[in-house]
C-alpha cells in the first residue's frame, strides 16, 4: 500500500481510525491538565528537557494555546536542517503515507487535523520539498520537520507538478495552515518514517527482484546444460534447511518441461558453485526478505513516538513509578521507541544477502562465456562477431564490487549529540538507501546474465533443435527477446543491458 502511494494513489481512511486520533489527543490534554511533564509539550526536547516550555497545569486558556503555537512552530523551523538533493517526490509521499499510518494508531496523540492534513496533502497532490540528508536514524526529525513546514504554511512544495512556496500551494488546494498545539510538532518531526518509506519500496522492488532472479538463474542453468541433481529434493531433505527446501521446490518447479531433465553423455557432474549453490543464495535471499519485511510491517502500523499516548491502557502495578503517565482514559508513556535497530539490522543483513547473490551472477556469467564449462563459442559469439560478450565482463565486476562495499554494515557508526543525550544512532535512512542502490545494482547485474543465459540458450538449441526449455523459462526468454535480440553482430551493449534491467523490473508484473 505504501509503495501504491508513493505513485500516487490516493489514501482513504475510516472514521474509527480518526476517532482514535481524536481520543488519544483527549489522552493527551488531560495528562497535561493534570500537570505531567509531557516531552515536547509542557518541557523541552532533546537536552533542552528540563526547561519548562509550556505550563499546562488547569484549563488550557487561550494565552497558553498561543504559547504552545509558538513553541511548536519553532521546534518545526529549528530542526528544518535537512541537506542535500531534494527527496524524490514519490519517497516523500511514502513518508508521509508511513506518518499518517503511524499517526492513525493514535500513540502520536496529534491533533486530528494534523492527520486530516496528512490525508489532503496525499489526495490534493502537495508534496513538501524535503532535502535527503542529514538524518542520524533515531527519527529523521532533521527531515520531516520540513513536511512540518509545509502543513504551517512554510517551506516549499510540489502542487500537482509545480513547485511553489507552500502558502500559495495551500491556498491553491484550499487547505488551511496547521495551527500546532500540544506535542503536533514532535510528532511531525520525530519519527523514523523517512526511513520506513524507503524501506517499503526497498522491500517492494526486492520482492520483484527475488522473483526474476530465480528465472535468470534457471534459465542460466539451461544456457549451461547444468546438472539438475542439487535441486532434487532427497538432496535438499539431506540438510533441510526450510529456505533450501523451499528454494528447490520452487527451482522445480520453474524447470518443469526442461531438456535439463533428460539424458545427457555430455552434461559434467559437477557444476561450478556459483550454480550448484544457487538454491541456498536464493532461498537465504527469500529469508532474509521476509524477515525484513515483517519487521517493516511492524514500524509501519505502530507508533515509535515519544512519549506514547496508549489509549484506554490502565496501569498494571500499583507502584508509583509504573503508575505515572496514567490517566482516565489511557497514558502519556515516555518510551524509547523511535529505535529502529530491530529492522535496520535486518537491512544490513539483507544487503549481505544481496552482495553474495550478485557476487553469484557474475561468476556465473563468466562461466557461461567460457567454453571449458559450455561447449559453446568463446564469449559466446557467432561466426559473424569477433568480440561478442567480452567486454561485458567489465562493468559486471564493478557492479558487483560495488555492492560488496555497499554491504559493510554502518549501523553503529554514530557519535553522540544533543548536549550527550543522543549518544547512540542507526544511520537508518543511510542503510535504506544503500539498499535501494544494492538493489537497483542487481537488477542491472542480474540484466547482464540474463543477455548470456538467453544467448547460450539460443546457441545450444540451435545445436540441438529436439531440446526444449522448461515452460516457465520459455515464456520468459521469449518475453525478453521481445526487448533484447539475438547477438549475432557485434553491437553496443548499453541499450540492451539498459532494456534488460527495465524488462526484469516489469516481467513479473504483467506475466
């Protein structure tokens, strides 16, 4: 849904979810009515803590409402430090979709009007110009505060594909500014929602990934004439590991129909491990996808605000410390839950798992240009070409040495701020997009082994025209000669490693 978003979809949300909004801000306002020093709200943030912002003791009169105003518009302005390239539109509607979810929970305690803005920006087509650095990854405040800008009226924004000062791209859409109140601004601003939106399409353009791959491979192993034996599943049984299991079943499955299937005097033993190891690769890529994305799903449909409205929650103890933050209705719960480490160290994990599948490809690929392992043309050429796949080499390794260095973990790599109070970080946003351009890597990577495998699938069915590919990998050899045709002369290879990688980001969608 969050990746539908970010395209541009519109979002709708049931009157029960704003309810819930609208009873976790009562939550709110009572706990400050009954004098609770409430992060963000009745003191400061970060080491400003123990200053005392707002005194929200008794009836919330009109001068402290300004007051509060005013404090929270500042807090938006002070943390709008964000650097760098702007965010592509799409990552910011992603974050916003990923806020306004958060938000619906009702654990930020906002205003209902700040997720009704939420909700307009994302239909109206106003989308705040946010810079994409500057984000430690214990909230990307530095970040969404600009989004926060935007609702009170400040900043830039993207109005339906014009770019303007976001007081006329409010008034153009007939959206009144935000007035914040209470804790509107910490909750816009501190959240890890920048990085949870380009999880989301991370996850999203690897589950496509994972699925094209394991053509790529299957159809690589036809191009080799390669033994089918690791895929059985006695074998996999052997050492079950259930993503093996799972992996064979399903390369099975995709090799159903295949020459690969029968006899052959010709076919080795043994095949390099680059394709006896495959099932492993991609089951343990399936693995850690899941893993990932469960974690993801988690941060998206919860709240990581501090402090944490709960409502309708009732103390559990009697004790006076477990007490505090409760009253009629739920509580106001200071937490530590903008840490994202859980799913930022599944990420890294996945960008190991992505380093070792690339990794695989290109040795692959280098295999099927050899004709010690094929029995096919050096680089496998024609009669009419004196180069063929060569120099193809080339850029395969870069690209895959690449992302290796894109895997080394940078998780821990924090220094401590805010006066020492925010002395750990997960550089979140920064593991996201290294994931994102891992990813964006392979399909390239993965576009350059599928040239191979379909040329040397060609090549040995034109040597053995009785031989048949499985149904699964025919369809998708077809659908790519479509785009990409035989090498028979020498040619550039840029358009057709270009046209390849668009052709395994789209394939499973339509097929």
């Amino acid at each position: 849904m969050i990746v539908r978003v970010a395209n541009g979809e519109a979002v709708a949300v049931n009157g029960e979810s704003l309810d819930r909004v609208a009873r976790a801000y009562a939550v709110l306002l009572q706990g400050a009515k009954e004098g609770q020093e409430i992060y963000g709200l009745t003191v400061g943030v970060g080491w400003n803590k123990d200053r005392k912002m707002v005194d929200a003791e008794g009836e919330l009169t009109p001068e402290l409402m300004e007051a509060s105003r005013e404090f929270n518009e500042g807090l938006l302005r002070a943390h709008s430090v964000g650097i760098g390239p702007d965010t592509v539109l799409p990552v910011v509607r992603a974050a916003m979709a990923v806020r306004l979810n958060n938000i619906l929970t009702g654990g930020p305690g906002v205003q209902p009007h700040v997720a009704e803005m939420l909700i307009a920006f994302l239909n109206k087509g106003i989308t705040p110009i946010m810079p994409s650095r500057g984000s430690v990854g214990q909230a990307d405040m530095t970040l969404l505060s600009h989004i926060g800008l935007a609702m009170i009226g400040e900043g830039e924004v993207d109005y339906q594909g014009r770019r303007m000062p976001a007081a006329d791209g409010l008034k153009a859409a007939g959206i009144e500014p935000l007035k914040p109140f209470g804790k509107d601004g910490l909750a816009i601003l501190s959240s890890n929602a920048y990085a949870a939106g380009l999880a989301a399409i991370a996850i999203h353009d690897a589950e496509q990934l994972l699925r094209t791959s394991r053509l790529v491979y299957a159809l690589s192993l036809e191009g080799l004439n390669g033994n089918v034996s690791p895929l059985l599943e006695d074998v996999a049984k052997l050492r079950p590991f259930p993503s093996h299991l799972s992996a064979t079943a399903e390369l099975r499955s995709v090799l159903d129909g295949s020459y690969l299937w029968q006899a052959d005097d010709k076919r080795i033993l043994q095949d390099p491990l680059s394709f006896r190891t495959a099932p492993y690769l991609l089951g343990t890529f399936a693995d850690s996808l899941s893993r990932a994305k469960a974690l993801v799903e988690i941060q998206i449909n919860s709240s990581d605000d501090n402090p944490g409205i709960a409502v309708g929650a009732e103390p559990k103890s009697d004790l006076a410390q477990a007490r505090r933050g409760y009253v009629d209705g739920g509580a106001v719960l200071p937490t530590a839950n903008f840490e994202p480490l859980p799913w930022v160290i599944a990420f890294e994990e996945l960008g190991i798992v992505l380093a070792h599948h690339t990794t695989a490809s290109s040795e692959r690929v280098l295999k099927l240009n050899n004709p010690t392992h094929t029995k096919l043309p050096r680089y496998l050429g024609t009669e009419n070409t004196h180069h063929a796949f060569l120099v193809v080499e080339a850029p395969l390794m870069a690209l895959a040495t690449e992302n290796r260095m894109l895997a080394q973990p940078v998780s821990f790599d924090s220094r401590p701020i805010a006066g020492g109070v925010e002395d750990v970080g997960t550089n979140a946003p920064f593991v996201m997009e290294r994931v994102r351009a891992q990813i964006d890597n392979s399909f390239t990577i993965f576009s350059m082994e599928l040239l191979h495998a379909a040329q040397a699938a060609d090549l040995r069915l034109k040597e053995h025209p009785e031989r048949k590919l499985a149904t699964a990998t025919a369809s998708f050899h077809d659908a790519f000669r479509q785009k990409v045709p035989f090498l028979d002369h020498d040619r550039s290879m840029t358009p057709d490693i270009a046209a390849g990688s668009v052709f395994l980001k789209g394939y499973a969608l339509t097929n």
